[in-house]
C-alpha cells in the first residue's frame, strides 16, 4: 500500500510500522477485531488501525484492515454511533445488546447532547 493509497499521510509500509502505542483486541466468535494506536514514520504522529482478523478455515485467517487519521476521528465515531443507534432504536429496539454504552443523541459537530455516557 503506498502513502498516495493512504490519501498522502507519512504511513510507512505494512510489517514495518516504528511503534504500537496502544492496542485492544475484542474477540467476537470466529472474528477477532484489534485497535491499534500507532506513530507515523516520523514519530511525530499518531493514527489508528482498525483490523478484522477472521478464521475461515483451521489454518487460514483473513484480514482487513482500516487506517484512521486524527482529523477523522470525530466524522467517523458520528457515522458509528448514528448507524448503531438506528440499529438499535429503529431495526432491533427489543433486542438486548449487551456491554452497549448509552447512545445518547450526538450533533454534527460530534457533541453529545447529555446524559450518562455508559448504562
């Protein structure tokens, strides 16, 4: 994948990242989701990756991964949480979705409009 792939930020090549900040893996059945912080190639930097990592056989995972640039953190934590509430207030109200922290309604600016932030 080159930087122009990656709309032009200073990513370095995949395997040869300089450092993983931080990093949380969410098992989900035979997926497993991981979201790393990591730095730019110039230490100066930091993004985060989003990977899917799933089992389709015994021996063989396939992986997706998206890059997240600070700029669009708040653009793509609106979009999650609109699309999560639809599904959860519109298409499956009854369901229960356990660990779900409150959705509170959230503004274009990506400002929540009260209420605790967690059930």
């Amino acid at each position: 994948m080159t930087n122009d792939e990656l709309n032009g930020h200073d990513v370095p090549p995949q395997h040869s990242y300089r450092d993983e900040i931080y990093s949380r893996r969410v098992p989900a059945g035979k997926r497993t989701y991981y979201f790393d912080v990591k730095t730019t190639r110039s230490g100066e930097d930091f993004f985060v990756t989003i990977t899917e990592s799933k089992r389709v056989s015994e021996s063989r995972h396939e992986k997706h991964k998206v890059f997240l640039y600070k700029e669009d953190f708040g653009k793509f934590l609106t979009a999650l949480h609109d699309v999560v509430k639809h599904v959860v207030d519109e298409r499956l109200p009854g369901y229960d979705f356990r660990n779900l922290p409150e959705l509170t309604s959230i503004d274009d600016q990506g400002r929540s409009s009260g209420g605790s932030e967690y059930r």
